[in-house]
C-alpha cells in the first residue's frame, strides 16, 4: 500500500513556525510601557515598578554609631597593655550626645547610639571589666583593638546622593527597607495594568458546579489568576465564554475596550471550534502564532485597538509554560518593568531523551534530587501530558532542551528554569 504517511506527533510543525527565540524578539519589539506614574506611600508600594530613579537624600546612616553595646573612646589614649578610661557619658540609640569626649574617657554606648565628639572606637562590653574606685566609674579595655573597631560610619550603607534603585525596578521588601532607611515617604510608580482573564470550551465548568460527562473543570482561570497575583496588574475573570464564534467576537471586543491586556486560554488551535484567533482577525491584528515550541504551540500575541491581545493554549502545562515565557515577560514590561528573562542552571540530567525532534524547543517539568554527597542530579516528571497538572505540582521548574539538541544522556548538562525564578514559591 503507498500513499501519504500520517503524522503520528500533534506537536509536529511546518517551516511557517516562529522559533523559541523569534517569538521573544517580537514581543520585545512590539511591547512598552502603557500604564502612568503615580506617586503613593512607600507602605502601598510591594510589587510595583518604579517609575523614576530613587536617590538618596542623606547619608544612610546619618552619623557614626556604635555596631555593639560597649564603651566609645579615643584609640590614641590606648596603648599595648589595654586602656583604664574614666566613664564619663552613657548614650542610648536615639539620645546623642555633643559633650566632646575627654582624654583618657569613655562613654557607655548601646546599639545603634551617636558615637560622642572625639571618639573613635568602640570595645564590646563581653571584652571590658567595668570598675569602680573612689566613688568613680572605670572601665578597663583590654589591647589588640584596631582603631575604627565596632562604628559604623556615616553613609556606609549609602552615601548622600546615591541611587539606590533604578526605574523599571520592582519593589521587594528588601527595597522598601532601603526606601525607609533614606526617609523617603512617597514613591512614583507605574500604575497597575488592567487584565482580563477569559476561559473559552464549551466543556468548561466552575468549581461548585454540576459536572456531566465530557465536562471538565476550569482549573486555568485559577492558574493564571494565581500567576497574576505575582505581577503589578488588577486581575478580572471575564469568566467562561461558549464555543460560538459570535460570542468569543463579542466578548473580545467588549474586553478590549475596558482592559490593557486580555488574556485567553483555550480555542487558539486550528479546530472547527476554536474560534480565538479567526475572531482576532476580524478585531486587530494577530503578530504571532504557531510556535516550534512543546508544549504551547498555539501561543499567540497581537492586539485590538491599544488592548495587547494573549492567547494561550487550553492544556493547563502548556498554558503555564506559555504564561511564564511569553505573557509574563509582556506584562512586566507594559507594566514599566524589564522585559523578565528566566533564572537558567546548569545541572546534570538524571534522565535519558531519544529522538527528540529536530528544530523544537522543548520543557519539561522537572525536580532536583541530591546523592549523599549533596550534589545535585535533574530529575524528569514521568508523564509529558500537557493536560497533566500533577507535574506542575510536583515539580521544581522547567527543563529546557534547545533546539538542536537531539537526544540527551544521564549525566549531561541540561537547563534548568526554577520556578522560583519566575516568583513561584
């Protein structure tokens, strides 16, 4: 028997699909920033990109303290054998002094407190014998300190006029505590970007709701909600809209006029009931589609009007897998960020690939082990079903295999994409 042969891989593209690579360039070319600045309270500030370089204003810390509970003098009055110095001022953080230290004196200090005029060093109180004799307090520091030891020093942190954080930066909680400690109350950053979420199928149903045979729950809407919550933007469900290409017209259209970005999952393929990208056509302008990429081959990107229009596949893998490369990256961006590249490891591949395809880039989900030596091996999730949510949860991030690469063998060095780096805990 002769004829065509069929092909056996639904992940089997044509020399039309847009490389792992090609589709970053354009969604780097085609994405800014969208959204305003707005001044807010430091406090209301976790997560939002900032729209203006932070300078500081002062030198932080504003003057020479003590590192240690201790005693502050002058290491010129010290000598090889130690030093015997009358106490003459007890300082506590937050009450400095101006009374200049005098010669052969020393000042009770505490965490954190001004260090007096004229001194220069502090010694820890474990290190000190405090003593009294005639009716007046002495303490007797021991020798080998340095001169400097135990003070730190005004602007040491930060010098006045420092930047400390530059626009595009996202804000940790780390960056607030740097924030704080220069004075500053109000920040200027980007506005939240609005987006839509929208479910499509027929088959789709709320949790809560009956289900039927043929039914199946929608899992996605909670996924990409939840890798919103990540991201500077006010996440809407749009809810599920029905395979009828009349209503996905309409609910497109109606979104695109309310949000900065609509986000779909499912009907992006070629099927007779996937509707998302012909009614894309008919709105705006489809930039991308069809990428040499598993899973997520159907990912698509273009806009409707100002609206960015992000089409990702209905498997829940290859949905998140498509969020975190494609659409996270866009989103930070058109939110005031930096384009967000993935955290990328080398770690031997405790796993065996025969055949892989030729000219595909490929994810799978995987999980580190350790021998009993600490050294970590990459370790493979079993099943590749891309409707497979189990994986997801089990494991620690994506395994990336590039394109050329065609088999890989236990032992080799593979990338790894923790999905730490992409901020899931």
């Amino acid at each position: 028997m002769t004829g065509t042969r069929l092909v056996d891989d639904c992940f089997a593209h044509s020399k039309d699909m847009l490389l792992h690579h090609e589709a970053l360039a354009i969604l780097r070319e085609r994405i800014s920033a969208v959204t305003v600045p707005e001044s807010l309270p430091l406090a209301k500030t976790l997560e939002r990109i900032l729209a203006a370089d932070i300078t500081a204003p002062r030198d932080v810390p504003l003057a020479d303290n003590s590192a240690v509970d201790g005693y502050a003098f002058r290491h010129s009055d010290f000598d090889e054998t130690g030093g015997f110095f009358r106490l003459r001022q007890r300082i506590a953080a937050g009450h400095a002094s101006d009374a200049l230290l005098a010669p052969w004196s020393a000042a009770r200090i505490f965490t954190g407190a001004v260090i007096p005029p004229g001194a220069d060093t502090v010694a820890m109180q474990e290190d000190c014998e405090p003593h009294r004799q005639d009716g007046q307090d002495f303490v007797i520091v021991p020798q080998g300190l340095r001169k400097g030891a135990n003070c730190r020093k005004a602007g040491e942190d930060v010098p006045s006029g420092t930047t400390i954080l530059k626009a595009g930066h996202r804000l940790r909680p780390q960056d607030l505590a740097a924030v704080a400690s220069t004075g500053l109350a109000d920040v200027s950053v980007f506005g939240r970007l609005r987006v839509g979420l929208v479910s499509t199928g027929d088959e789709l149903r709320r949790p809560g709701d009956l289900i039927s045979l043929g039914d199946v729950y929608d899992a996605n809407h909670f996924l990409l909600q939840g890798l919103c919550a990540g991201l500077p933007v006010d996440a809407e469900d749009l809810g599920i809209i029905r395979d009828d290409a009349s209503l996905v017209e309409t609910a497109l259209s109606e979104a695109s006029e309310r949000f900065d970005v609509v986000l779909t999952t499912g009907g992006a393929s070629r099927g007779e009931e996937d509707h998302i990208h012909k009614a894309l056509d008919r709105l705006g302008t489809r930039h991308m589609w069809r990428l040499a990429v598993k899973p997520g081959r159907p990912m698509m990107f273009g806009q409707i009007g100002a609206c960015t229009f992000l089409g990702l596949p209905g498997n829940p893998v290859a949905a998140m897998v498509s969020f975190l490369l494609y659409a996270r990256p866009v989103i930070s961006v058109m939110a005031g960020g930096a384009f967000l590249e993935p955290q990328r490891f080398q770690i031997p591949a405790d796993f065996e690939v025969v055949n892989k395809k030729p000219d595909r880039r490929e994810f799978y989900r995987g999980y580190l082990e350790y021998d009993g030596n600490g050294r970590p091996g990459l370790r493979k999730y079993g099943p590749d079903g891309s409707g497979l949510i189990t994986g997801l949860r089990e494991a620690d991030g994506l395994i990336e295999i590039r394109e050329e690469t065609r088999s890989v063998k236990k032992g080799d060095p593979v990338t790894f994409l923790p999905f730490s780096g992409f901020g899931i805990r």
